[in-house]
C-alpha cells in the first residue's frame, strides 16, 4: 500500500488489521505485532481495529493461542499479517493460504514477517515481485518458489499491496513503516519512542549490517549522528561528515556501510526527508521554510525528493497526515 492510497481514505476510516495465525507460529513475530497494532498510543484517531483470525485453538512456541474470528475473518480486514512459523521444510496449511489469497483478492493489503513469506508465496502473491525473509530461509523461500524475485539483504520490501520483511527486529521495521503509511512519520515515530526501538531504518538497508541497530557510544560514528539530526538546516558533504568524524572520507563510507548498511549520502537524504514529514505533519511552515529547516535549498528541489522518496508531493501528505494526529 502506498502513501498515496493512504491519502483516499477518509479520516474516519477505521483500519482493520487481521492476524492470521496456525499452529506452529513464531511468538515473537506475533506479539510484536500485536504490541504495534492492539495498543492505542493515544496519538491518532482512529487507532488500529486489530482482529486474531485462525482456525480454532493454535499453538505459538509454548502458548496457545484463541483466536477472536475463523479464517474467512481475512478477506473484510484492511490489512493481513502473517507472522513467522516455525516449519518451512514443509508447505504451509492450505486453508492459511487459501484465506491469505481471498483477503488480497478482496482488496486487503498482506504483510508478511520473517517466514510468513513462505505462506504468501504458496500463495501466488509473490510470483514475479521482490520479497524476502530471513537471511537463513532466502535460498529456501528462492529454491521453492522460482518465480519469487528473492531479496536475501534488505530488512523488508513494500511491494505496494504485498510487503515482505526479514526475521526479528526487522519485523519491527515493517509493523512501523506500515503504521507510518498510515498514520504518518510523527506518529510511527513517537510508537517506536514508546517501544524504545529505532524510529527509521529503510527497507533498503542490508540485514547484515555489522551494528544493525547501533547503541551510543559503541561505534565509529556514534557521536556524528546526533551531530548531523541537529545541523540538517545545513549544505553538509561528505567531507563535512568524515572531518566531524576525524577520518577520510573513503573511511566513512566503509563504517557507514558496516553501520547503518547505507552511504552518508543517502542516510543524510533520508533524514532530510524524515524531518520534512514530521514538520508537515506538526508544523504551518510553508514549503520553503521547510525546505530551509531541512538543508533542501529549494521548495523545488524538496517536492523532487520527497515526491521520488514518499510517492507524494509535500501538500498531499500533509492534507492527510496533519487529519490524523490525535489533538
């Protein structure tokens, strides 16, 4: 689902977020999500309607599980996510996938986390598209289902109304890009304050960053970061960064690399883009004023980034995002 379609729902559109569970599903990848999405946060109005759908009594690790709703819950829900489960040597059950490709073709929007991706391509959603899940199952998930474009180092991939992520913290990643989608960069950020997980890391970067999620002070690049959020106003280079950070350039692009899986350019541009969603979101400044806040230069050359990096221009996204915040 992309910003745009966010954009044509009305504000009183309540989203509906379906589970859909069976035996043998990761519990970790299942109570995140639930964490995400059955918590109101109090910040947007309305919150998530989240609904467990399955076939009865499941097992998840050592708890069982009841579901709210059967299976055939899926195809009324706005969005379905299949967790991971545990068993990928054999093929998923068919009622799961049967009522994962009714939800679709109903019109839902199917995220998978971690291993779900094996029930998503069993049931043909992810013929001819890019997905992944984890690093230890993308040879298998590519081996079963040839005609899936396996990705084995992004953290997930938002293929609009099918989204794939990788194992864990990365399904982390994934619950918060789709509350962003629908909610807005301001709001994913403040749930990921009240989880205390990294607000934003893209779905581009590698899952085999060396510090996937950097704590202070235990890295190269801990002190330049918080050095850069608070100068984004500014025509910083590359060569601003490596001198702040006493090393040569070719040096920063390595540890950047090895840290946040990305170049500085581009991690730079991405927090430019981030502070411009959270001051249209929370601010009246005009399009140039944010364009200066956030070291674009240009009105111009801000509605090019943004447009190419979110899908919308700057004054759509505000129309519909400034609606949601919760007064």
């Amino acid at each position: 689902m992309s910003v745009w379609n966010a954009i044509t729902r009305t504000i009183s559109d309540v989203i509906t977020v379906a589970l859909a569970v069976t035996d043998g599903m990761l519990h970790f990848e299942l109570s995140l999500a639930y964490e995400v999405f059955g918590t109101d946060p109090g910040l947007a109005d309305p919150w998530y309607d989240l609904v467990v759908c399955g076939p009865g009594a499941v097992r998840a690790g050592r708890f069982l599980l009841e579901p709210d709703h059967g299976l055939d819950r899926l195809r009324q829900a706005h969005t379905v996510i299949v967790p991971g489960w545990a068993d990928v040597d054999v093929d998923p059950p068919a009622d799961l996938v049967d009522a994962v490709r009714t939800a679709h073709e109903s019109g839902a929007r199917v995220a998978s986390l971690c291993t779900g991706a094996f029930v998503l391509a069993a049931a043909g959603l992810l013929d001819g598209k890019r997905a992944t899940t984890h690093w230890a199952h993308t040879r298998d998930l590519a081996a079963r289902h040839p005609h899936v474009q396996v990705d084995p180092d992004v953290l997930f991939v938002d293929g609009g109304s099918v989204l794939t992520s990788a194992g864990k913290a990365a399904a982390m990643d994934l619950c918060l890009h789709l509350v962003r989608l629908d909610h807005g960069s301001s709001v994913a950020n403040a749930v990921a304050r009240r989880l205390v997980v990294p607000p934003h890391r893209d779905g581009g970067q590698s899952q085999f960053v060396t510090t996937p999620v950097p704590a202070p002070g235990n890295h190269p690049l801990a002190d330049l970061f918080p050095w850069v959020i608070e100068r984004l106003d500014r025509p910083l280079t590359v060569e601003d960064l490596a001198r702040r950070a006493r090393m040569s350039s070719r040096n920063l692009n390595r540890h950047f690399r090895s840290v946040t899986g990305t170049t500085p350019l581009q991690w730079l541009l991405t927090q430019r883009i981030r502070h411009a969603q959270e001051l249209l979101e929370t601010t009246d400044d005009g399009i140039d004023t944010i364009a200066e806040a956030t070291g674009m230069g240009t009105a111009t050359t801000l509605r090019r980034h943004f447009n190419r990096t979110v899908g919308v221009p700057p004054d759509a996204y505000r129309r519909t995002f400034r609606s949601r915040v919760r007064p």
